[in-house]
C-alpha cells in the first residue's frame, strides 16, 4: 500500500491531485482549513483508504497530530505534496509586516514542518518523495506580490536543500512551479481586484491558455513515483506552457499564433 499526504486538499490542484494519486493506488491523508468532504467523497469511489486532518498547517500541533493519524492508521508515508498556500496582491510598498509574515507563514513555514515532520518518517524508511507546489513566481519577479514571490523563492530553495541532506538517505525532494492555474484562487483574487483578467494570462502565455488543475496534478504524479522519477531530485520543473521561456515581445508572440 502507497501512502501519500496532500495539503490544501479540499479545492483546486490539491483536489485535483489528491484524486489522481487515488488513481494510481495511493491511499490519502488530506489536509486543509475547511472540510476535504468533496475530495474525500471522490476518492473512496476508487476504493483506496482516505482521512483528513483540518487545522492551520503553521501550527505545529496540526502537523503533530497529522503525524500521529497516519503513523497509527498505515505506520508509513511514500509521498507528501505541500500544495496549501494563499496568495496576497499590493504594492510592495502597501504591505506591512503582519500581512507579509502570514503568507510566509502558509506558504514556507508550513512546508517546512510537514516536510520535517513526515520526512522523519521517510528517513526512517530510507524511501520516500516530497513534492512541493511552488510557482513561476519562485522563479522570477511578478509585480504586486512580494510577500508571494518571496514565500515561492523560499519554497524553491528549501526543496534543494532538503534533495541534498536526504537524497543520500533515499528521499527525494522536488518542486513543481505552475504558471496560472484557473483555480478558485484565481477566480478570487480577480474578482478582488487583482488587477489582470483572463485575457491578460492567455495573451502571454505561448500556449494562449491557464494551467488546468491536472496538469498539475499529473506533473507531481511524475516526481512521486520512483518508477518514472527515481533520480530526479532537487529540480524546480515549470509547468507553465513556456511562459517563463518566452522572450518574445507581445505583438511577435501573437504573429507566432496565426502562423
């Protein structure tokens, strides 16, 4: 049996990964601030093993009791996506600390504690992969997100670090950087003004549309199983259509597209 924990479980790539790893046999540990129900009521139909564990991730205790449900109910753990994360959209110089320590918090922090946490478990197995979501935006600069930027980059170089301690001990450390996904998130910080609409992620993007959900999901599938990724470790892999390849300027890139 192949266990795996998914943080951010309830919606979006979270959902979405939880369901894909089902499929492929994964029994799950879901984790997430808000009731997993949906996800939860998804993957009991492939007929693997599920719990969820809610609570604030940053908060040591939640990760200590998450540890506890899945060393009691399978005594092991072959996979961890750290997918939770919240975004925060404002000027650099509109943000104060407060704001800019909770997305640090969510989206650095925790992945840390799980990663320390379920990667004990994995060290003592000398087996396992952690596969954290980063973005683009842990790859280059984005306006108007400082404190999301900062989490990313963050994220990006924990996961080389933890693929140089532990890849010798037989776990691996990876990350997957999504371009924009078409997510609830997404759909929230527009609608609050996030200052950008569809158009203007399809326009850059060479392949002219968002991520989906399962592209995601499949490229993190990828680096949990050793049988496809056995000796990648430590690498960052954009998942992006090309958007942080692309030097083009945007009337060249829309002459690409008719061609």
């Amino acid at each position: 049996m192949k266990i795996a924990i998914v943080t951010g479980a309830a919606q979006g790539i979270g959902r979405r990964t939880a369901e894909v790893l089902a499929g492929a046999g994964y029994s799950l540990l879901l984790m997430d601030m808000q009731p997993c129900t949906a996800t939860l009521t998804a993957i009991r139909t492939t007929g693997v093993e599920a719990e969820e564990v809610l609570g604030d991730i940053s908060d040591e205790a939640v990760v200590e009791r998450a540890v506890k449900v899945a060393r009691s109910r399978w005594g092991r753990v072959d996979v961890l996506v750290n997918n939770a994360g919240i975004s925060f959209i404002a000027p650099a110089e509109a943000v104060d600390g407060k704001a800019f320590l909770r997305v640090l918090q969510v989206n650095l922090l925790a992945p840390f504690l799980l990663a320390k946490a379920f990667g004990a478990m994995m060290l003592e197995q000398r087996s396992g992969s952690i596969v954290n979501v980063a973005s683009i935006a842990g790859l280059v600069g984005i306006a108007d997100r400082s404190a999301y930027n900062a989490s990313k980059h963050g994220l990006i170089g924990l996961t080389r670090t933890l693929a140089a301690e532990w890849g010798g001990r037989g776990v691996r450390c990876n990350a997957v950087c999504p371009g924009w996904v078409k997510t609830e998130m997404d759909i929230a910080d527009q609608a609050a003004g996030g200052g950008y609409n569809d158009a203007d992620i399809e326009g850059v993007n060479p392949m002219g549309r968002f991520a989906t959900p399962e592209d995601i999901a499949r490229a993190i599938l990828f680096l949990a199983e050793p049988e496809q990724s056995g000796f990648v470790n430590g690498h960052a892999l954009a998942v992006d259509g090309g958007w942080t390849t692309d030097g083009s300027w945007q009337s060249l890139r829309m002459r690409k597209r008719q061609g």
